[in-house]
C-alpha cells in the first residue's frame, strides 16, 4: 500500500587561513564548449544526485519516553514513524560535503569540474563564512565559487533554479547544488508540538548545460514569496532583531517555532494552485506526470495536496516515514528514494513542490534525466 494510505486531510494542532600559506593550484581543464538554443540560451539538466542521512535512527518509541507522545498519534498526525539524528556537535557542512562527493561520483567528473556550489540551508555551521565555502574546501573543488541560500524547506528549489539560470544565460556550465539541513540543532526536545516533526539530511544534484538534442532537461519553475505570514513558522531569535543574549537562551528562542494551523492552511492552498498553474502554462496536465515529488512536511498536507490535484497515490513519492523533516533536504532525498525503488526512467515528467518558512513555496518541471 502507498505511504499516503487513507490518512484523512484535516489540519492538526500542531505540524507537526593564513595568507602565507596560499599555494599556486593547477588550472582546471577547459569544459566542453555546449551549443545554445536559438536566441543565445542553453538548455539545463540535472545530471547527477546524491544524498546523505547520518546513521542514528529514532523512532517514535523515544517521544514516548520524552515528552508523553505515543507512536499511533505521530504516525496518525504526520506520517512519521523515524528520522535520522546527527551525533551533537555534527556541522550541516559535514553531511553537505558527504551528499555532494556522491553525487560528483556518480557522474564521473573531477571536483575541480564545478563552477559554483549553492548550499541551502537553514542551519549553517555558522553566520559567516557560507556554508557552500566549507564544503568547497572539503570538496576539494578548486576554483569554484559559492553562497548559502536561506529559503528554509523551499531553499533545495530555489537553488536549483538559480543553477539553472546561471547556465541558460551561458554564465556557468556545472553548478553543485545542495540541501541540507541538522534539524536537530534547532529543535527544542521539551516542545512535542514540533520535536517530533523534525530529522538532519543533506541530498546534492549537479545541474549543467545540455545540448540541443538533450529533452531530459528542465523545463519551467514558478516560485513565490509572502512575507505576511512570516511569525507562523520562525527561529526568531540569532539574527540582528534579536542577538543571542541571556534573555534569549532562557526564553527559547533559537529553536523553531510555528502555528501549526495556519502552515497546513497555506501549504495546502498554494501547493496546489502554484503546480496547476506551471501545468497549464506548459500545456500539460497531471495526467502527464509520472511522479509528483512534495515537500515532506506533514503526510496530511501531501494527502491533501495531491487530493487537490486529483493524483493517484502510485504518483506521489513518499519517504517522510523514514526521515521526517530534513527541511532543505526533503526533495533530494525524496528523489533518491525515488531513484532506489526503481520509480523514474529517463525521460519521465517530474513535478517538485515545496513550501517554507517565509512563506517561501516553489514548483519545478523536469524530464528526468537517468
């Protein structure tokens, strides 16, 4: 049976250097010179994914014992039945790193190869510098330039589609883009209104140019943004409003907070309708679409959506079981789940969604391309 099961979409209460020692490196070898479409545009593809979750895993057993929550009303109200944890200390670079190294392996090119490293995160290792510049470091790709992307959960898309603009306009040819995201660091454990929603993951997908006789590529995006409902899902403390102080410690504010009501609301409503809408402005319907990749969220709010878009379950990919909420990381894990049960051919239609803390929500088109 499908993951989505026969979960009834009601909202719940709660969704749950030192300069001296610079060193002359070899140049990189020149990248193929790839032809543009008329008009002076190149195509983009995704051409390789990886992804990575660290070892732990923790069941809803332990929210029994933490917070007096049983396994039945966290698989009823999310879906969630583990995540995977990081050991504390554990730096969102390091599973980056690890989720980019195997992407880069699976497609046979050198590190030295990308261009530019987008990192997604909500959770960096630190304010400054990026993310992206530990992990081209521990990647070891010399000569690529990089930046953070802070979207929250709908960051993984939108770094794609930065990718991708890069390389329509002729400005880059490989780009590493990655999602990552160590819940666990901001997830207040005394709280069951949101401890038990939330896991660590990274997933990375190398997008680069394509030829002209290349239709596994992208093909449109649309995404969004509102502010107005930025208090229903926030850290709100850690920033310039509210530097880290006593006062801010004592009063929890640099874990995630969230109405859990008003997310179900707009997820549901915007989801929808932003994925019709890129269907209808590329000529297709969901009956084209092979499968159908959410944000994991909540399982109620994926019931929901694909209710709204009358899909079929065996249409929907589902993982939100075994790994929670990775935040940024949800989608590229989600397709490298896809990948390992054998759910995508090249050439298939494939229809991402997202939606974050912002609010931020975000809809991709692409042929796949394995």
């Amino acid at each position: 049976m499908s993951r989505l099961g026969h979960i009834r979409a009601y909202p719940a209460a709660s969704l749950v250097a030192d300069e001296t020692a610079v060193h002359a490196e070899p140049e990189p070898a020149p990248l193929p010179v790839t032809k543009s479409q008329p008009g002076g545009f190149l195509n983009a593809r995704m051409s390789g994914l990886g992804a990575y979750a660290p070892p732990e895993i923790r069941t809803n057993n332990y929210f029994e014992r933490t917070v007096n929550v049983s396994d039945e009303w966290i698989v009823r109200r999310t879906g969630i039945r583990e995540r995977r944890i990081c050991r504390p200390g554990t730096p969102s670079s390091e599973l980056a790193a690890e989720a980019g190294r195997r992407a880069i392996k699976g497609c046979g090119i050198s590190p030295a190869e990308i261009d530019v490293i987008i990192v997604a995160t909500t959770t960096p290792d630190m304010i400054f510098p990026s993310t992206a510049c530990l992990v081209q470091h521990k990647l070891e790709c010399r000569g690529a330039w990089g930046f953070d992307l802070s979207a929250a959960c709908s960051g993984f898309l939108f770094g794609m589609q930065v990718a991708v603009q890069f390389i329509k306009t002729g400005g880059l040819q490989r780009a590493l883009v990655i999602g990552v995201d160590v819940m666990s660091s901001i997830t207040d454990y005394s709280d069951p209104s949101t401890c038990i929603l939330f896991g660590d993951g990274a997933g990375a997908a190398l997008i680069e140019s394509a030829d002209e006789q290349d239709d596994c590529v992208f093909i449109d995006s649309l995404n969004e943004g509102d502010g107005s409902w930025a208090n229903s899902l926030e850290l709100p403390a850690g920033g310039s409003l509210h530097p880290a102080s006593h006062e801010t410690v004592a009063r929890k504010m640099h874990f995630v907070r969230q109405d859990g009501g008003a997310i179900f609301k707009y997820s549901v409503c915007r989801l929808a309708q932003l994925c019709q809408r890129l269907l209808e402005r590329n000529n297709l319907t969901m009956s084209d679409v092979k499968l159908f990749v959410p944000h994991q969220g909540n399982m109620r709010i994926m019931a929901a959506v694909a209710d709204r878009l009358h899909l079929r379950s065996n249409q929907v990919m589902v993982n939100i079981d075994k790994f929670g909420n990775t935040g940024a990381a949800t989608i590229p894990l989600a397709l490298q789940s896809a990948v390992d049960e054998h759910r995508l051919n090249r050439g298939d239609l494939v229809l991402l969604a997202a939606v974050g803390a912002g609010m931020t929500v975000g809809a991709t088109l692409l042929r796949w391309f394995h």
